[in-house]
C-alpha cells in the first residue's frame, strides 16, 4: 500500500470503530473471578472518541473485556459496520488478541485501516509496527492529536512525515516521525466521550469493596508522572506532569453526577496529590457547591499531610491507594521508589486518622526479594491500619526500566500475553515460582485472615448490600466451577490447560 497517495472519501466513510481487545484477565478456568474484578472502562478510548468527533468523524466503542466478546464476535461487529479505520487500544497483555482481530478483520475488510496505541506502543512501538503486518499504524504516546492528524492525512493523502508521533512501514521500512505530541494544556481536551460507551454507567464497576454505592465513573485529573521507579512504566505520559484545572475536573464531577447518575469517582491519574493546591481548590469547590459524591484517588506516601487529608476527607474522599510495594527498604531503595517503610507507615496512620480508608498496593517477587524481605512484608501490612490490599505478582513490563536491565534488548514477545500481574514471568535468585506462589497466597492471608478485618467488612457488606450481591454470584460460580471439576473426574482442580474460558 503506498500510503501516501492513498485517499479516503471523507463524504462516504468516516466511521472509526475504537476496539479494548479482551486479555487473560483471571486463570483459565476461574471465570467466576470477574464478578468481583475491576470491570472500568478504556478511558482512553473515550478521550480519543470526543477528539476525533469534535473534527466530524463518526467514533464508537466495543469494550471486549467487560461485555465478554470473544475474537470473533468483535470481528463480526466490525465488519458489519464496515467503518474506514480501526483504533485499537494496546496493552502489552492484549498484543497477541488484538493482532488476531486485526487480522480477521484485514481478510473480510482488506479497506480497513488499522490504528494502534496505548502503552504497549508508547514503549515497544518499533518492535510491534515491525513483528504485526495487520496493523497499519501506531501513535505513540498521548494520542488526540496525532491521531486526528493521521486521519485527515489519510483523507486528503497528505505527507504522513507530517504526523507527529507517527510508526509505520513504508517500503519494507519502519518509520517514526518526531516527538510524542503531549497535551500542554488538558482543559483544551473535549469532554471523555462515556455518551458513546455501552451500557454506561451499568456495566462498568470497579472491584468489589472497592467503592461504596455507585455508579462509578474513572477520570484522570492529570497526565504525567516525575518518578522513574523501576517496575513502571511511564512511557505514554512521561515525566512532565501536566493537569485539569480543578474548576474542569470538578465540572467533569457535575455532569457524571447530573447526567449519568454517579455517585463515586476514581481519579486514576498517576500522582492526583502532586499539587496540593490543586487539590484543596477541587475539595474547595466540591464543598461550596454541594455535590454529594465520594471519591477516590491515588498518591505517593509522600505527599500528604494531616491537613490535606483532613480537608478531603470533608470533600467525599473516600479511599486513597497508596504504591507501598513491600515492607523492605532494601527492597524500595532497588526499586528507586525513593521512599522509605516509617514514611508509608506514617502516611497510613494519617489517612486512617483523617476517616479515610487506604488501599494498599503492594508487589511481590521484584529482584532482590528473599525470604526475609517477604517476612518483613507480612509484618508491615498487619500492622497498619490498611483496608484492602492489592499484591501483584512483578511483571517486568516493557516501558519500565527493569524491563531492559533484566531482559536487555532481547524482546521476550512470548510473555506478552502473560503480563497481567497475576503470573510471575520472572524469578529472583534463590526463590522458584512455587516458593513464590505460596509467599503469594501467605502475605494475602497474613492481612485478610484477621478478625478485625473480617469484622470490617462485615459491617461494609450491610451498610453497602450491592457488594455482597457481586459477592454471592462469585461464590456461585465458585460451587458450579468446583461441582462441575468434580463431576468431570477433575477432582475439583478449577485450573485448566485449555484456552481461557471467560463463563
Ligand atoms: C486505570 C488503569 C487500568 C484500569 C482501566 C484499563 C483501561 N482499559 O483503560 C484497569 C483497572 C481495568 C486496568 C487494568 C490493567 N492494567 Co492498567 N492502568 C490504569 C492506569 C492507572 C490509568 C489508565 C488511564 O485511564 N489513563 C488515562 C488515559 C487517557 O490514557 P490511556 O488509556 O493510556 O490512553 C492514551 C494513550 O495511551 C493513547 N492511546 C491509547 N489507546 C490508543 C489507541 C489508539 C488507536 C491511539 C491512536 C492512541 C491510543 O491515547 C490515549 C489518550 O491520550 C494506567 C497508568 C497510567 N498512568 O496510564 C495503568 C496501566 C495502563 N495499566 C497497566 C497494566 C499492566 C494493567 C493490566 C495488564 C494489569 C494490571 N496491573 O491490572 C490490566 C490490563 C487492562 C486492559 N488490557 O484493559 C500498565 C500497562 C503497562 C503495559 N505496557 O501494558 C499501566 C501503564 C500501569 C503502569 N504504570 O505500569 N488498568
Ligand atoms: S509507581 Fe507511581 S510514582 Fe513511581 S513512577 Fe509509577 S506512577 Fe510514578
């Protein structure tokens, strides 16, 4: 295709169908996990939705993983709708999924053109333009603009040299066109399109007990992030932190709240309390105004102090995640976390004092982990006045600095479609991934196994009775999947070897 020349009818065809390919989300064989999973929606695809559509092309949204389509179903949809580009949103876990689609989509619609971005692309766009023929081209980094310019390049057949931020082939070739075009100012973006999302707000719910009513809507307050630590991958925002003012996120607030009902927001930007004066505007004018609504944010241990926490506790803050990883310093100096045990320890106590619960979010298996480092990971999260805990098993992702010091520029693609956090593709020295699973299950056990932590949720389950529904219909599921391993001679091992089965 010689892509230059080519050009598009703008009067026929303007559709651009934006796909969230589905990815092994839980094991195979634990479909029941989902009813208590975070089903939220690609925000990103919603920001990229209002972009195109302010300039008159006809966006929509299939979200794969929360309505449970497989390949197919999603191909089908796509080519009945015949739309003349595809945007797909790329994390590394969905890179083998959403080429399979790409390519079904090529032998029924060859027409169609095929856009990726997302983080996979931000870090490894090179490498995936080259390995996947089916995609057309990629946007790296932050990708309203880009993408809006490839578009009418594409349309008018204009130079795509001209495109920022651009990687695609041309004669054998692979190309990449300067700078990741960052939005400066945020308050210029159109508003997230959620009118063009399925089923919204209904079928969107963060993890169970992670929230108290909904619906639940995700809004990220701010882009950017200036921390380099090792396990991250910060390759789409980068390190210039760049944010809404607190008069448009609080506007952002409203029109969820009046439009669609929500009564909780999770901002998910980075560092939500890089500026407290951003902040204490946003509880400001929250309070002013009236607006019942909770929230939930995340920070670094760092950045707050009584009395931020105190004022957000007023404006409906409800629940801050905290990066806390381990409960080694050993470990938090490796990982260039530049922070310290006592500081999370401190910035724990502070929250709980301020009436705001902590999400903990910690990892297991990061280089340099040893049984001692664990030992001092189960003592430290009994010991703070922690309310949910989040332990992923480390995952070196491309785009994170760990991943070229453990890998080099040897690309491993073959665990791509394992990078969901929940496998450990990875081992530190003197530990196996056996070892490692059992530490895994032990340290989640170590917090969740104590009484006052039983008794708490106890109390959430009858003050907020939507979540023991979820809770139920995952304790089903568990029955049905143990019954049916035991009627199948299985022995009620739930695992499965097969493909991953999403009942
Ligand atoms: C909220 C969130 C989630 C939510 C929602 C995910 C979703 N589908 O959007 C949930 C909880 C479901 C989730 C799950 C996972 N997440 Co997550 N998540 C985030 C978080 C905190 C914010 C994402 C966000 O909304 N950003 C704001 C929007 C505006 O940005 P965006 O989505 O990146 O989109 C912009 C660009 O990427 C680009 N773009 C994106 N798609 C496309 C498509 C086209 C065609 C184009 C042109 C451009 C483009 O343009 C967009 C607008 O500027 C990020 C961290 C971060 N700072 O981004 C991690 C992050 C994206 N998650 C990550 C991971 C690993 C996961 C999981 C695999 C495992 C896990 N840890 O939970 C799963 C898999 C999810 C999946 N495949 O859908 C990694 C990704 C690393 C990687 N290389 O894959 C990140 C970067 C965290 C990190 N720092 O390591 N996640
Ligand atoms: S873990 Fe948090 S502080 Fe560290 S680089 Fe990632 S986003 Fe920044």
């Amino acid at each position: 295709m010689n892509h230059c020349k080519r050009k598009k009818d703008p009067m026929n065809n303007r559709k651009i169908i934006f796909i969230n390919p589905p990815y092994e989300r839980v094991a195979p064989g634990y479909g029941f996990v989902r009813h208590i999973t975070n089903q939220a929606s690609s925000l990103g695809l919603l920001h990229l939705a209002a972009e195109v559509r302010e300039h008159g092309f006809v966006p929509s949204i299939i979200e794969s993983d929360i309505f449970n389509l497989s390949v197919d179903e999603i191909v089908q949809r796509v080519t009945t709708e015949q739309p003349a580009y595809v945007g797909i949103t790329l994390f590394t876990v969905g890179v083998w999924n959403a080429a399979l689609i790409a390519k079904k989509i090529k032998q029924q619609s060859p027409d169609t053109t095929i856009i990726v971005g997302g983080p996979h692309i931000s870090s490894m766009g090179e490498e995936t333009i080259s390995r996947f023929k089916e995609f057309d081209y990629a946007v790296n980094g932050e990708g309203e603009k880009p993408l809006v310019e490839l578009l009418k390049a594409l349309e008018d057949g204009s130079n795509l040299l001209q495109v920022p931020s651009l990687i695609f082939r041309k004669n054998s070739f692979v190309h990449e066109t300067p700078s990741k075009a960052i939005n400066r100012i945020l308050d210029e973006l159109p508003m997230p399109a959620w009118d063009l999302l399925p089923n919204f707000p209904q079928a969107y719910k963060p993890a169970i007990y992670d929230f108290p009513r909904g619906p639940v809507a995700t809004i990220a307050a701010s882009r950017g992030c200036p921390f380099h630590c090792k396990f991250c991958d910060t390759s789409t925002f980068g390190d210039k932190v760049r944010h809404y003012s607190p008069t448009k996120v609080f506007a952002m607030m409203q029109h969820l709240h009046d439009t669609y009902g929500i009564r909780h927001i999770m901002f998910v930007d980075d560092l939500f309390l890089a500026s407290k004066v951003r902040v204490t505007q946003l509880c400001n004018l929250l309070l002013e105004s009236g607006l019942k609504m909770t929230w939930s944010c995340t920070a670094r241990v760092d950045t707050v102090k009584p009395g931020v926490l105190e004022l957000m506790k007023k404006a409906g803050c409800w629940e801050i995640s905290f990066g806390l990883e381990t409960g080694s310093n050993k470990l938090l100096k490796k990982m260039d976390k530049i922070a310290e045990v006592e500081k999370s320890e401190q910035a724990v106590n502070w929250t709980a004092e301020a009436g705001i619960r902590t999400k903990g979010l910690f990892m297991l298996g990061f280089p340099g982990e040893d049984m001692e480092t664990i030992a001092q990971t189960k003592s430290f999260v009994q010991r703070i006045p922690m309310t949910i805990m989040n332990l992923s098993k480390f995952t070196p992702y491309p785009g994170s600095p760990i991943y070229r010091e453990l890998y080099g520029t040897n690309i491993r693609e073959d665990h791509w479609e394992k990078m969901n956090g929940m496998n450990f593709i990875w081992s530190p020295d003197g530990l196996s991934v056996n070892e490692l699973d059992k530490q895994y299950q032990e340290i989640l056990m170590a917090f969740y196994r104590r009484p006052k932590i039983g008794l708490y949720y106890l109390i959430l389950t009858i003050m907020y009775p939507n979540h023991f529904i979820r809770l139920l219909r995952f304790s089903l599921g568990y029955l049905a999947a143990k019954t049916r391993s035991i009627l199948a001679g299985r022995k009620g091992l739930l695992i499965k070897s097969t493909e991953p089965s999403l009942d």
